[in-house]
C-alpha cells in the first residue's frame, strides 16, 4: 500500500515532480512552433542559472574537443543550453501531445537499412544515444515504424517514473525495463525494433571501459548481450533537429556487420565510435549535461572538479546522522 500510496501527487515524496509535471502538461498546450520558442529561451535562461550544469557541460565539451579554442566552446555550452531547453519542450508535447505536435516536418533517411535489417523477420536492436531531440523524433518517427524503448527505471521518483513509461508509451511505444532482459528479447522476436542507448555512466558489473571522445568512459555491455540472446541485428539511428529551418531529421545507419565480435570490450569499442561520429555531427544537440566520464579506471581521478557530488553528499549526511545516535 505504501508504495502504491508513494505514486500518487499528494504524497509529499512527489509535490516537486508533480508541479513540474503539471507545468509541462500545461505547456504542452501551446502551439508547437511557440513550445519550442518557449524552451529555447527557458534554455539561454538557465545557461545563466544552472551552474553545476553548466560546470558539467563546459567541462565535458573541454575534453572531447580539445582542439577548439575557449570562445568556441562557450559558444557551443550556451547552444546546448538552448537545445535542452528546447528538448525539454519537444518531451512535453511527444509526452502530452499538443495542437500541432505531429504535423512537424520530419525527414527520414536511411528508412531502407532498417527495412534491410528486417528482412526474413530478424529482429532488430535500434542503437541511438542520449541526443535533446530523442522524445519528439521518438513521436515523430512512429509514423513510419514502430518500435519499443528501454529505458531505466526511477525506483526512487515513483510519479516521475509513471509519467515518462506512460508518457513514451502513449507517443512512442511499449516501454522495457532494462532489467527486463527476457522481456525484451521477447519483443524482439516478436518483430518489433527496440531502441537502445548505452551511452551514459551507470554503474554495472557489466560495465567495461571503452573510449568515447578519447577518454576512458565506463560502458554497458549489454548490447553485445542483447544481440547474442536474440540473433538481432543491430542498426544505428540518431536524431537531429534541422539547423537549416523548422523540422527534425532521422538518420538510420546500415546494420552492423559481425556485431556481436564475442569480443564485448572490441564491441563497446565499436559502439562508443558510431555514436560518437553521430554526436560529431550536431555536438550541440547532445545530452552533455550528465557526467559521462565520472567513473574511471582509478576511482581516485576526479573528471568534473568544482561540480558537486549530490550522491556523495546525501551518503555522508547518513553516516553522520548514524555515528550521532
């Protein structure tokens, strides 16, 4: 009962999730084209007053492009402040739906690998990364293909989390645990496409440390995993907002050749390559907001000094409010 009673807005553990899932609820109201206006600018405002992430992306673009000067890379930090900003939006109108939302110029290329991939009924693993316009090209994209999403579950953010499954359901399709492993081969042989992304820092016995921008990051195997259990193929696609007018542009790869190697770090290799080439792209309409490289090879080295440790600091309030009972 108590979790159950832990879903609900009025419980006090979900007030602050709530308001802000009203807010984009509401916003999601708006005319597509004024949303998005809307996120871009709550982005350039929060390039000004985020600065813990700002300090995060300032610090990841400094290392995965060394070769720009500091003017340049500032200039790309308060770009993908607007990006997120404006992904932000693109999440509540695919989410909630909005006046508009599907009428977005979408452009697709590539859509012929995927259908290659398919032939003969061979499942499908959909390989993309962490980009700001994931949500609404997710939504867009269902006109033309279908697929299943994995995602990781908020244990600790119950209303959060109901929302995004329900709310990727509604605009993209089902939603799978990525603990969920015989469900999701499961979809997979059933024919239909699941999307996957292993391009962020969570911690897992699987992990292995593969280089992304040059720098060791640790990364899941379970890619390697998934297509080894379910025979699948695995195609790449990546999601881009048009920088030359209003729409989106989704591109599908050809599918891997040889993947799985039976070699999982010469496979984690290989992924953090392809999506890396992606981000290369448009770097400035990736997720660089999350510590990418926090885990290293030594648990000593600090990647993102002067950023604050919200996990660090919660476990050494606990332990002193043990060693003071």
């Amino acid at each position: 009962m108590a979790k159950a009673r832990s879903n609900h807005p009025v419980h006090p553990v979900n007030w602050g999730h709530a308001l802000g899932i009203g807010t984009l609820r509401l916003l999601s109201r708006l005319p597509a084209r004024w949303a998005l206006a809307l996120g871009s600018a709550v982005g350039a405002i929060g390039y000004r007053l985020a600065r813990q992430r700002r300090l995060i992306i300032r610090r990841n673009l400094e290392l995965c492009f060394p070769e720009l000067d500091k003017a340049a890379r500032e200039r790309l930090v308060r770009e993908n402040f607007r990006y997120t900003g404006r992904g932000l939006m693109e999440l509540a109108l695919s989410w909630f739906g909005g006046p508009g939302v599907d009428r977005l110029p979408l452009e697709v290329e590539g859509l012929e690998h995927l259908r290659a991939a398919q032939a003969d009924d061979t499942p499908v693993i959909l390989l993309s990364g962490h980009f700001t316009t994931v949500e609404i090209c997710g939504r867009l994209l269902r006109q033309h293909s279908e697929m299943a999403v994995i995602y990781k579950p908020m244990d600790k953010r119950p209303l959060a989390d109901r929302t995004m499954r329900e709310g990727r359901a509604r605009a993209i399709g089902p939603v799978l645990s990525k603990d969920d492993l015989r469900g999701i081969v499961r979809t997979l042989r059933k024919g239909l496409p699941v999307w996957y992304a292993g391009d962020q820092n969570y911690r897992s016995r699987q992990n292995v440390f593969a280089p992304f921008f040059g720098i060791p990051a640790a990364t899941v195997t379970g890619l390697s995993r998934l297509a080894r259990l379910s025979k699948a193929r695995v195609v790449p696609i990546f999601y881009y907002a048009r920088t030359d007018g209003p729409g989106y542009r989704v591109v599908f790869k050809p599918a891997l050749d040889g993947f799985p190697s039976g070699d999982e770090q010469a496979d984690a290799e290989r992924m953090n390559r392809i999506i890396e080439e992606a981000v290369r792209a448009q770097p400035a309409q990736y997720f660089w907001a999350h510590r990418r490289f926090k885990s290293q090879p030594d648990s000593n080295v600090n990647m993102y000094p002067g950023v604050k440790d919200h996990r660090l600091e919660r476990r050494r309030r606990r332990q002193a409010r043990q060693e003071s009972r």
